[in-house]
C-alpha cells in the first residue's frame, strides 16, 4: 500500500509587508479534492502539520463563489467535518521520517506562505524524500513548502527543475500581491526553478523527475490524479 505524508500548513494568517496578519490557513478545495483522490486510491494517509497543531481552514476558500455555488461549498465543508476528527489530532511534522514513506503532498492556501517556506526541518525531509527517489508533491501556493530546501553546499533541491505554482498574475487578480511580502512566482524563478504556467485559474501540472507540482487550486484534483496514475 502506498503510504503518504499529507503536510498541511498550521499557520492561521500571513504577515503582509505591513506587518498585519491577513487570516488564512489551508485551502479547502486543495485539502479535500486531492485526499479525496488519494482515498480512493487506497493510499495510507498520515496528516502532520508544523509542531502538530490542529490545522485551519481559510474561510474564504469555503465561499460559493470559489466552489461554483452553495452546493459545491456545502460539499467542501461536509468533508472537512467529517475528516476534522483528523485534522484535531495530526502527527507532529518535525518528526516525520521520509524512509516511512512513498509520497509527501502539501496543499496550499496562504498558511504555507507563512510557515513551511522558512522551515528548515521540511527543507531537511525534503532532501531526504527527493534522494530517495520519492515523490516531492504541492500545489498553488504550497510550492512555498520547496523553498528551504537545500544542499549541505547551500544550493536548492530544485535548481533547474520544470515546476508551477500559483502565479503573479493570479495573486494580484486575488488582490494580494500589493500587500504580499513576496510573490511565490518570482522567488521559485530566482531559486533557479524552470516556471511554467497556464491561463489563470486553469487547470495546470508540471511533473519533473520526481518533483510534481499545480498550479492553483483548479489543479488539486488533477495533480492528485497525475500522481497516482504515475505510481500505479
């Protein structure tokens, strides 16, 4: 059976370049349609967030109008209920051992933004899952969770790698990117990461190597789907 790491931001806001806290947390649909996928698949899922803190929904990922209407809202939020029992009591990310995995996935929302970008222990689990040859796996903007990744000679993991992310355009039309310390596009493009993308808000995924990453959230399902076509 195929085993997953599910890391899951536990931020509850990003800091802007103001210095306020804009309320944030995971994105539902980011969350749910890839687990989803992931279940149905057979895989073991193990949730585990930063210092193994009951992770955050960002209520604005649970609107009607980010869901294409009530009912699609109203679906997002009945499986959030009935995985919440989970999501209470995750496993303590710090502590994960790549060895005891196949996959680790991380879905976005802003909450990554804030905390696993400047994780050094991620950064660390990383290396080890990518050395492994495992699947490294995120979407939107939790390709923020790659950026501390490094060498023991201070280069990036993914230096020279094909990959995607929530984008500059897509921030700004989201309202954000004036008031973002910095933007996910430009810092994964000067790391040395080979940035592609699609028209906004489409569907999108770039697999490289092991490395398999989305867009934004229209590519949870999609990517989550890519992944287990790929590994059988």
């Amino acid at each position: 059976m195929t085993k997953l790491l599910f890391a899951v931001t536990s931020a509850d806001h990003w800091t802007l370049n103001d210095g306020t806290a804009h309320p944030t947390g995971y994105w539902a649909e980011e969350l749910v349609e890839a687990h989803r996928v992931f279940v149905e698949a057979g895989y073991d899922i193990v949730i585990a967030t930063p210092g193994g803190k009951a992770p955050v929904v960002d209520e604005g990922s649970l609107a009607p109008e980010v869901n294409g209407g009530q009912e699609g809202a109203d679906r997002m939020r009945k499986y959030i209920a009935d995985l919440q029992p989970v999501l209470d009591s995750p496993e303590i990310l710090e502590n994960a051992d790549a060895a005891d995995y196949d996959v680790v996935f991380v879905p976005g929302g802003h909450g990554p933004m804030e905390d696993l970008a400047v994780s050094a222990s991620f950064g660390e689990l990383l290396v080890k899952f990518l050395d492994a040859d495992k699947v490294v796996s995120a979407v939107c903007h939790a390709p923020a969770a790659l950026l501390p990744a490094q060498r023991s000679d201070g280069s990036w993991l993914f230096d020279g790698y094909q990959l995607t992310a929530f984008t500059n355009e897509e921030e700004t039309q989201a309202g954000l990117a004036d008031k973002a310390p910095w933007l996910l596009e430009t810092r994964l493009r000067e790391l040395g990461g080979k940035f592609s993308k699609a028209e906004a808000w489409s569907p999108y995924v770039v697999v490289d190597r092991k490395l398999y990453t989305g867009q934004n959230p229209a590519s949870s399902k999609p990517l989550a789907e890519r992944i287990v076509a790929d590994l059988g």
